[in-house]
C-alpha cells in the first residue's frame, strides 16, 4: 500500500538523484511532486538535437535519474513504485512514482554511498579483475536489458566504429557546434568542463571532444567494454536501460571499478551495426545496442578526476503544491 510522503524527504532524494549521468552532462530533466507522489519529466529545452535527434539519449540520461532516485529514497525509508510512460498524450512524462514504506537495507546504503563515489573517468584504466566483474550480467534482468562483456576483439571493433563516426562527423559542423557548447568550458554547473577532460586523446573507443586539462596516465587503455542492448527500440525500453545503466555504474563502483559510459558508437546508424555485430559475435541477445560502458581499475589514482557540475535542485523541482 503507498503512503504519502513529505516533500522534504522527496526533495533531499531528488537532489541526490541528479547525481546521475547525463549525455554531456545536459541534466535533462524535471520533477514535479504533488498529492505525495512524484513526476519525471523529460525537459525538451535541454535537448540534443544534432547527436540525440530522437531524444533515445535524453530518455535514457533521465532513467538513470530514475534508479538514483530509487536508491536515494531508501535513506528515508521509502521505496517506489513506478508506473512509466503514464500518459501516451504526454511523451515527456516519463514516469509517475508513488512511494512505500520501505526498509533501508545494506545493498541500498552501498549504493547510495556509490552515488557520490561515482564520477566518468574518460582516461584509459587497467585490467578489471574478473572477480569485480562477476555477476555483473545477471544484475540487469529486472531492467529487461541484457549486459553483454565483449571478446578479445571488441577493443578494435569499437576503435573503429569510432573512426568511422568521427570521420563522417568530420566536417558537420551543426554538430561540433553542439559539442563545443556542452564540453570544454570551466566554472560550469553543467557540460563537462575541461576539468573533466583529457590533455589529448589516450582512450581509442573514446569520442573526440575538445582537448582538456586533466593531465592522461601514460598506460594504454585495458577496460572490459560492456554492451547494454534492448530487444526493441522503443521510448520505453531506452527509459529501461538508462535505469540499468545507472545500476550498473553504481554497483561497479560499489566493487572499486572506474566508469565511462560511451554513446557515440550508437548514435549514427552505421557504427551502431558495428556495435551490434561486435555483441552478437560476442553472445548479445538484444539486438539494440543502446550504450557501451568502459569499466576498469583507475589507472592513475594520484591524478583526482573533478566531479562535473550539477544544477541546483531549485531548478529542477517543482512543488504542485495540491
């Protein structure tokens, strides 16, 4: 049976939830509380529509948002109950959650901790061992979303799906222009600053954003790639994966492993075939790949990685007040 809750509570969880990842940090989403219970919104101005035209990357940024939240509620002792997609009329309205009583137990406690412990590491990271990577396939079934570890050869495949999208992108300019309004700025509660990026590019399967500051280890990149893939391609279902995303890297960081999710590969036709060639070879049931993940051991641990901005909360919560 739901209870319904404060919105103090509500509103410290939604804080904590916009911690989650976002496709260039854009944070595209908003929450309207009302009567106990909470909306998801997707924001349509903080859309991208040179490399997200379909919004798949916007919906699957704010499910991540969504987990978060899941996970920041137990704080209070509450669970959700979520309904998603509540209204065909409404595509912006991702998600309607209602809250339970709820204990909060060890596994959440880890992943809330996990949520201030997590950041994108975009420089290249050492060999995962394969006890930090155990289990990680069987975490994702809830979602519907399969998790797929590719082969020996994944590295390269996705080297060069990222060759060929870079090279097609090489002279579109509506999309560099989209790139260099979110990345490589400084003093932002939003994009990714320059703080955040490599002094030159070191990660091969890593996309091409303007050179940084933060100064690369001097190791190759070793990271296990893993393929988050649907077995359709529906708003729903990328509001699915960006919920197993967002388990994912929590739990991975729960185990001490460096992230990076990537989404360059999938956002051009052609080397998302490339992408789903590379998991079907590798045993993928799903034939959507939606985002690739990097996860390994930090490569550089002298060399802090800075945590990217996020706006305030008042921007993004929104009080009914019924």
């Amino acid at each position: 049976m739901g209870t319904r809750a404060a919105p103090e509570p509500i509103r410290a969880a939604v804080s904590v939830a916009c911690r989650a990842p976002s496709v260039h940090n854009s944070q595209p989403w908003s929450w309207v509380f009302s009567c106990g219970s909470l909306e998801l919104h997707a924001d349509r101005l903080r859309a991208l529509p040179v490399v997200d035209p379909l919004a798949r990357q916007m919906v699957i940024s704010c499910g991540a948002a969504l987990n978060h939240l899941e996970v920041a509620v137990a704080a209070h002792g509450l669970g959700v109950a979520v309904d998603r997609l509540p209204d065909p009329g409404n595509p912006m309205l991702l998600a309607s959650v209602a809250f339970v009583s709820a204990d909060d137990s060890e596994r959440a406690r880890s992943l809330r901790a996990a949520i201030e412990g997590r950041w994108t590491d975009r420089r290249a990271f050492g060999t995962p061992t394969d006890d930090a990577l155990a289990g990680l396939q069987d975490l994702l079934g809830g979602h519907g979303v399969s998790l797929t570890f590719l082969g020996a050869d994944g590295p390269s495949r996705l080297a060069e799906a990222t060759r060929s999208g870079a090279e097609l992108r090489r002279h579109d300019a509506a999309y560099r222009a989209e790139l260099f309004w979110w990345t490589g700025h400084s003093g932002t509660i939003e994009g990714i600053p320059a703080s955040a990026l490599p002094d030159g590019a070191t990660v091969p399967v890593g996309r091409e954003y303007p050179r940084g500051i933060l100064e690369p280890p001097g190791a190759s990149d070793r990271a296990a790639l893993a393929v988050l893939s649907t077995d359709s391609d529906t708003r729903l279902d990328w509001l699915r994966c960006g919920e197993a995303l967002s388990e994912l890297l929590l739990e991975a960081t729960v185990r001490g492993l460096a992230t990076c999710p990537l989404t360059h590969v999938t956002e051009i036709a052609a080397s998302r075939e490339m992408v789903r060639a590379a998991a079907t070879a590798s045993g993928a049931r799903g034939r959507f790949p939606q985002v690739v993940v990097r996860l390994g051991t930090p490569s550089a641990g002298e060399f802090e990685v800075p945590r990217t901005g996020r706006r305030r909360v008042d921007d993004v919560w929104h009080d009914a007040g019924i």
